[in-house]
C-alpha cells in the first residue's frame, strides 16, 4: 500500500542539534529518556478505514509527527510504520449498510486520509501497509503461537491464550476485572463459550458466509485486529524498537494485545520499550468518534476553505496527552494567531531568534509540549511585530523554517 508523500522539512543544521527527547510512557507512567541506538523505530497504529479522518485522528497523528520530527532534530534517523486495518468488522458492517463494496470503501477512504494527511503536513511512514497484504506475515507468526502451544482452537476460530505471556497487562496496568469490562466494550467476546479465559483474543477467524476470506496454511479465513500489528511491526520494526504509539483508547486491549501476542511468540523478546498514547478529542460533550457520529472532519474543514495550517495549529495548541473537546473558538484562535505569525516572518528584522528557538526546541524536547513552544513563538511574533528593540536581519527565515521543521506549520 502506498503512502502519502512527504513535505520537505527545511534544514535547521546552522542552529545545531536539538536536544535529547524525554516521552511520558504509559506503561511505566513516567517521562523516560528517548535516546535510539541507531534510527529511532516507531510503530503507530493507523485507520480502519470505513468513515473520513476527523479531528481526534488528525490530533493522533500530528502528536506522532511532533516525535518524529524531534528526533531527527536530535540526529536521528527514524524508522517508522503505520497500518491500514483494511479488513475488519467494522468496515465490513459499514459497506453492507451502504450497499458499497467493502474494498472500494477502504481505497475511498484510505485515500482522503492521505490527502488529510498530506494537507496537514504529517511526515509519512516509511512503511505504510493494510492488513491484507500481510496477510503471509500474521499467518506465520500465528503458526509459531500454535507450534509454541499458546493458540488453540474454537470452533475453527484461532484464540491466543493471553496469560501465557507473564508480561500481560503491564502495558495498561488494568487488572482483569477491568480489562474484561472494556474488553467487551471495545470489540472483545469475553463471553464466547469454548474460550479457555474470556480474556484470550481472536488471532485468526475461520471463513463466515458473505465476508471475505482467504486461502492459507491456517484454512480459509481473515486475520484478527491486534495480531496485524504483531506482525507487521515485528517484520519490519524488529524487536524493543522505540515506541508503539496510537490514541489513549488502545492501551487496551489492543497494545496490550499485540504485545503479548509478539513476546508469546519469541523467547526473551520485549515488544516495544515505550508506550505512548494521545488523548482524546470530544465535541458537544463526547468523546469524537465514528461510533457516536460527532465529528469534526479534516476534509470538511478543508472543503470549506479553512487553511490546513490553522487546523494543525488549533490541535497544537493543546498537549497531546490531554484530553479536551473542540470549539470553533480554537479554530478562531488559530487563524488569528496564524496571521501574526505571517505577518512578523514577513518583517524585514525581527526579534532575537536564539531565545524563540531555544524554548521551541527544550519545549518539545520535553514530552512534546506543543503548548509551550506555541506560546514562545507567540511571544516572538508580538515582539517583533511591535518593532523590537535590538532586532535582527533575516530572524523571519530562521523563525519560519523553525515552525515548519519542528511544528510542521507552514508559513
């Protein structure tokens, strides 16, 4: 599957390198040095495509856009892969509503999140794959959960046995109480008859009339969720790479999940060292979801003329880990803010740029805090709009290619 392509990141070589990246990961619940022997290796989990990209994807995205591009700040070279589920229920229960066919609804959508994507300035992966076309690697590696006894049979179904990893649960740190709740909450069967635990996951479900299916080693039948990204980031990550990242609403059970399911697979293997998750975007008092239908979507936002640039600043403005609900007061904001800050770059001197780009960089440097940086640049933009004192020839370049290397924002 291919990717979206992406913007050019201008150079900041002339200001030095960043400093090292501090990541709040959720698993251990701390802020951890994020210093990759060699690339940076990322594997952020990426859309079911069965509805358009709305704001709390658009918000996912633009935070793991923000890590890449502090690590390269840094020196590094990463590394990073993104999936398509490109085959689920939810997509399936989508095209037989709308009488669409399940493939072409996938292509549809899975196109306007490139151009979403494309339009917001998000670095694309290097790797960009729907579940598929990997459908030879989860095959393989439920193969080896079988052969090592942790995958049984129900009912031609292929169940993983999730407490055969002694590391299940330390990436949500849930007890199974609660993990059974929002298991059934979020696509779980913990009641299905014929399960050793009602914990245990789906790996490989067996061909069912009218869904699609496919010929493999395993019999006729599709690949389940969390094992997809098993797979896809083990082949192509390898093993403790840097961070698996995705919304808050994975933690479990899905990265929960895909972990155990890898590190069940391979003998002293740890799936990903840090965890990071985004928080969540509502709008009229709820969590923004396909499921709930309140969404704020990129492309309608797009179509009605607003500036890209301002949709990203307006999602920048709050910290990712934060959870917070939409208004158009922050679209407000953000196209006024947008225009001072073309106004000042425009200037022919501007404030110091030393102090603007020191703050940006030690704020992003500091679990990508977005906020901070913002409110620096802000200062900036105040300042030398104002006519600063002590100004400097040129700052506007060094400031423009500031945002657009480190915050993606375009000028």
């Amino acid at each position: 599957m291919r990717a979206w392509t992406s913007p050019d990141v201008p150079s900041l070589d002339d200001l030095g390198l960043a400093p090292p990246v501090r990541i709040y990961d959720s698993a251990r619940r701390e802020l951890v040095g994020s210093r990759p022997n060699g690339a940076a290796r990322m594997y952020v989990c990426g859309i079911t495509p069965y509805d358009a990209t709305h704001l709390g994807h658009a918000a996912t995205y633009i935070a793991f856009d923000l890590l890449n591009r502090a690590w390269r700040d840094a020196g590094h070279e990463v590394h990073y892969v993104q999936n398509v589920t490109d085959v689920d229920d939810p997509l399936l229960e989508r095209a037989g509503a709308t009488g669409v066919d399940w493939q072409q609804l996938a292509e549809t959508e899975t196109e306007l999140f490139r151009l979403d994507m494309t339009a917001l300035r998000v670095l694309s992966p290097d790797h960009y794959l729907g579940a598929v076309e990997s459908i030879p690697l989860v095959v393989e590696l439920v193969v080896r959960l079988k052969e090592r006894g942790v995958a049984y049979d129900v009912d031609g179904d292929i169940y993983f046995s999730v407490h055969s990893d002694p590391r299940f649960g330390r990436v949500s740190g849930l007890d199974d109480s609660v993990m059974l709740e929002v298991f059934a909450e979020r696509g779980g069967d913990p009641d299905r008859p014929g399960k050793k635990h009602p914990l245990d996951c789906l790996l490989w479900q067996a061909e069912r009339p009218g869904e699609p299916a496919w010929d493999t080693d395993l019999g006729r039948g599709r690949p389940g969720w969390h094992i997809e990204c098993s797979a896809i980031a083990l082949h192509h990550l390898g093993r403790d790479f840097d961070v698996q990242g995705g919304g808050s609403d994975l933690s479990f059970p899905h990265h929960e999940m895909s972990a155990s399911e890898a590190q069940a697979g391979f003998d002293g293997l740890t799936f990903a060292q840090t965890y990071v998750h985004a928080g969540m975007v509502g709008y009229q008092g709820e969590k923004m979801s396909k499921s709930k239908g309140n969404l704020v979507l990129v492309s309608r936002l797009r179509q009605d003329g607003v500036d890209p640039m301002a949709i990203r600043l307006a999602l920048l403005r709050h910290h990712y880990r934060s959870d917070w609900e939409w208004t158009d007061a922050d679209l407000r904001r953000a196209q006024t803010w947008l225009a001072d800050w073309r106004a000042a770059v425009a200037q022919p001197r501007g404030a110091a740029t030393g102090p603007v780009v020191s703050a940006v960089r030690q704020a992003l440097a500091e679990d990508l805090d977005a906020p901070a940086a913002i409110e620096a640049v802000r200062r900036w933009s105040v300042a030398t709009n104002e006519g600063a004192e002590n100004s400097e020839p040129e700052a506007g370049d060094v400031v423009r290619r500031l945002l657009d290397a480190r915050l993606g924002i375009r000028l």
